[in-house]
C-alpha cells in the first residue's frame, strides 16, 4: 500500500509550481501558493517551508491541490509507489 512520502517545503513549493500554482506572498516561513483558472474558483494553498512537513499535512495539502491537478498527475510526487 503506498504510503505518503516525507517531503520539504521546498519539495512541495516545487511540486505545486509545476501545475501552475504561483507563489503569492509570505509571512515568516509560511509561503501562500494560489491557482487561478478562468472556470473555478481560485484557490490557495498554505506552505510552511520546513525542513521537514508532517506527513497529515502533506495529506492536507495534497487533497487541496486535487482540486485542480489530476490526481493520476499528483499522486506519484507525495506517495511512494
């Protein structure tokens, strides 16, 4: 059963920037990512840019993000095979 992998903010900066997400603004260490599109509703994301983000919300983030990637797309970035 795959299990979600132990990511980096940056890792997830880096994963989200490839389906169009934009870094918006940052207030510490917490970056918000957004995605507009002209046919939903736009939708931001929060991400710590911690060495190391627990695993429920990595989940979290994921389940935000399939709002807007496929998830056939996504899922090889935060689970493991």
């Amino acid at each position: 059963m795959p299990k979600l992998r132990s990511l980096s903010g940056k890792e997830i900066i880096q994963i989200l920037e490839q389906f169009n997400f934009k870094k918006i603004s940052q207030t510490g260490s917490h970056i918000k990512m957004r995605h507009y599109s002209r046919d939903f509703p736009t939708i931001s994301i929060i991400v710590p840019n911690h060495k190391v983000i627990k695993r429920s919300l990595a989940g979290a983030i994921y389940s935000k993000a399939l709002k807007r990637v496929p998830e056939q797309k996504l899922r090889p970035f935060f689970y493991t095979h």
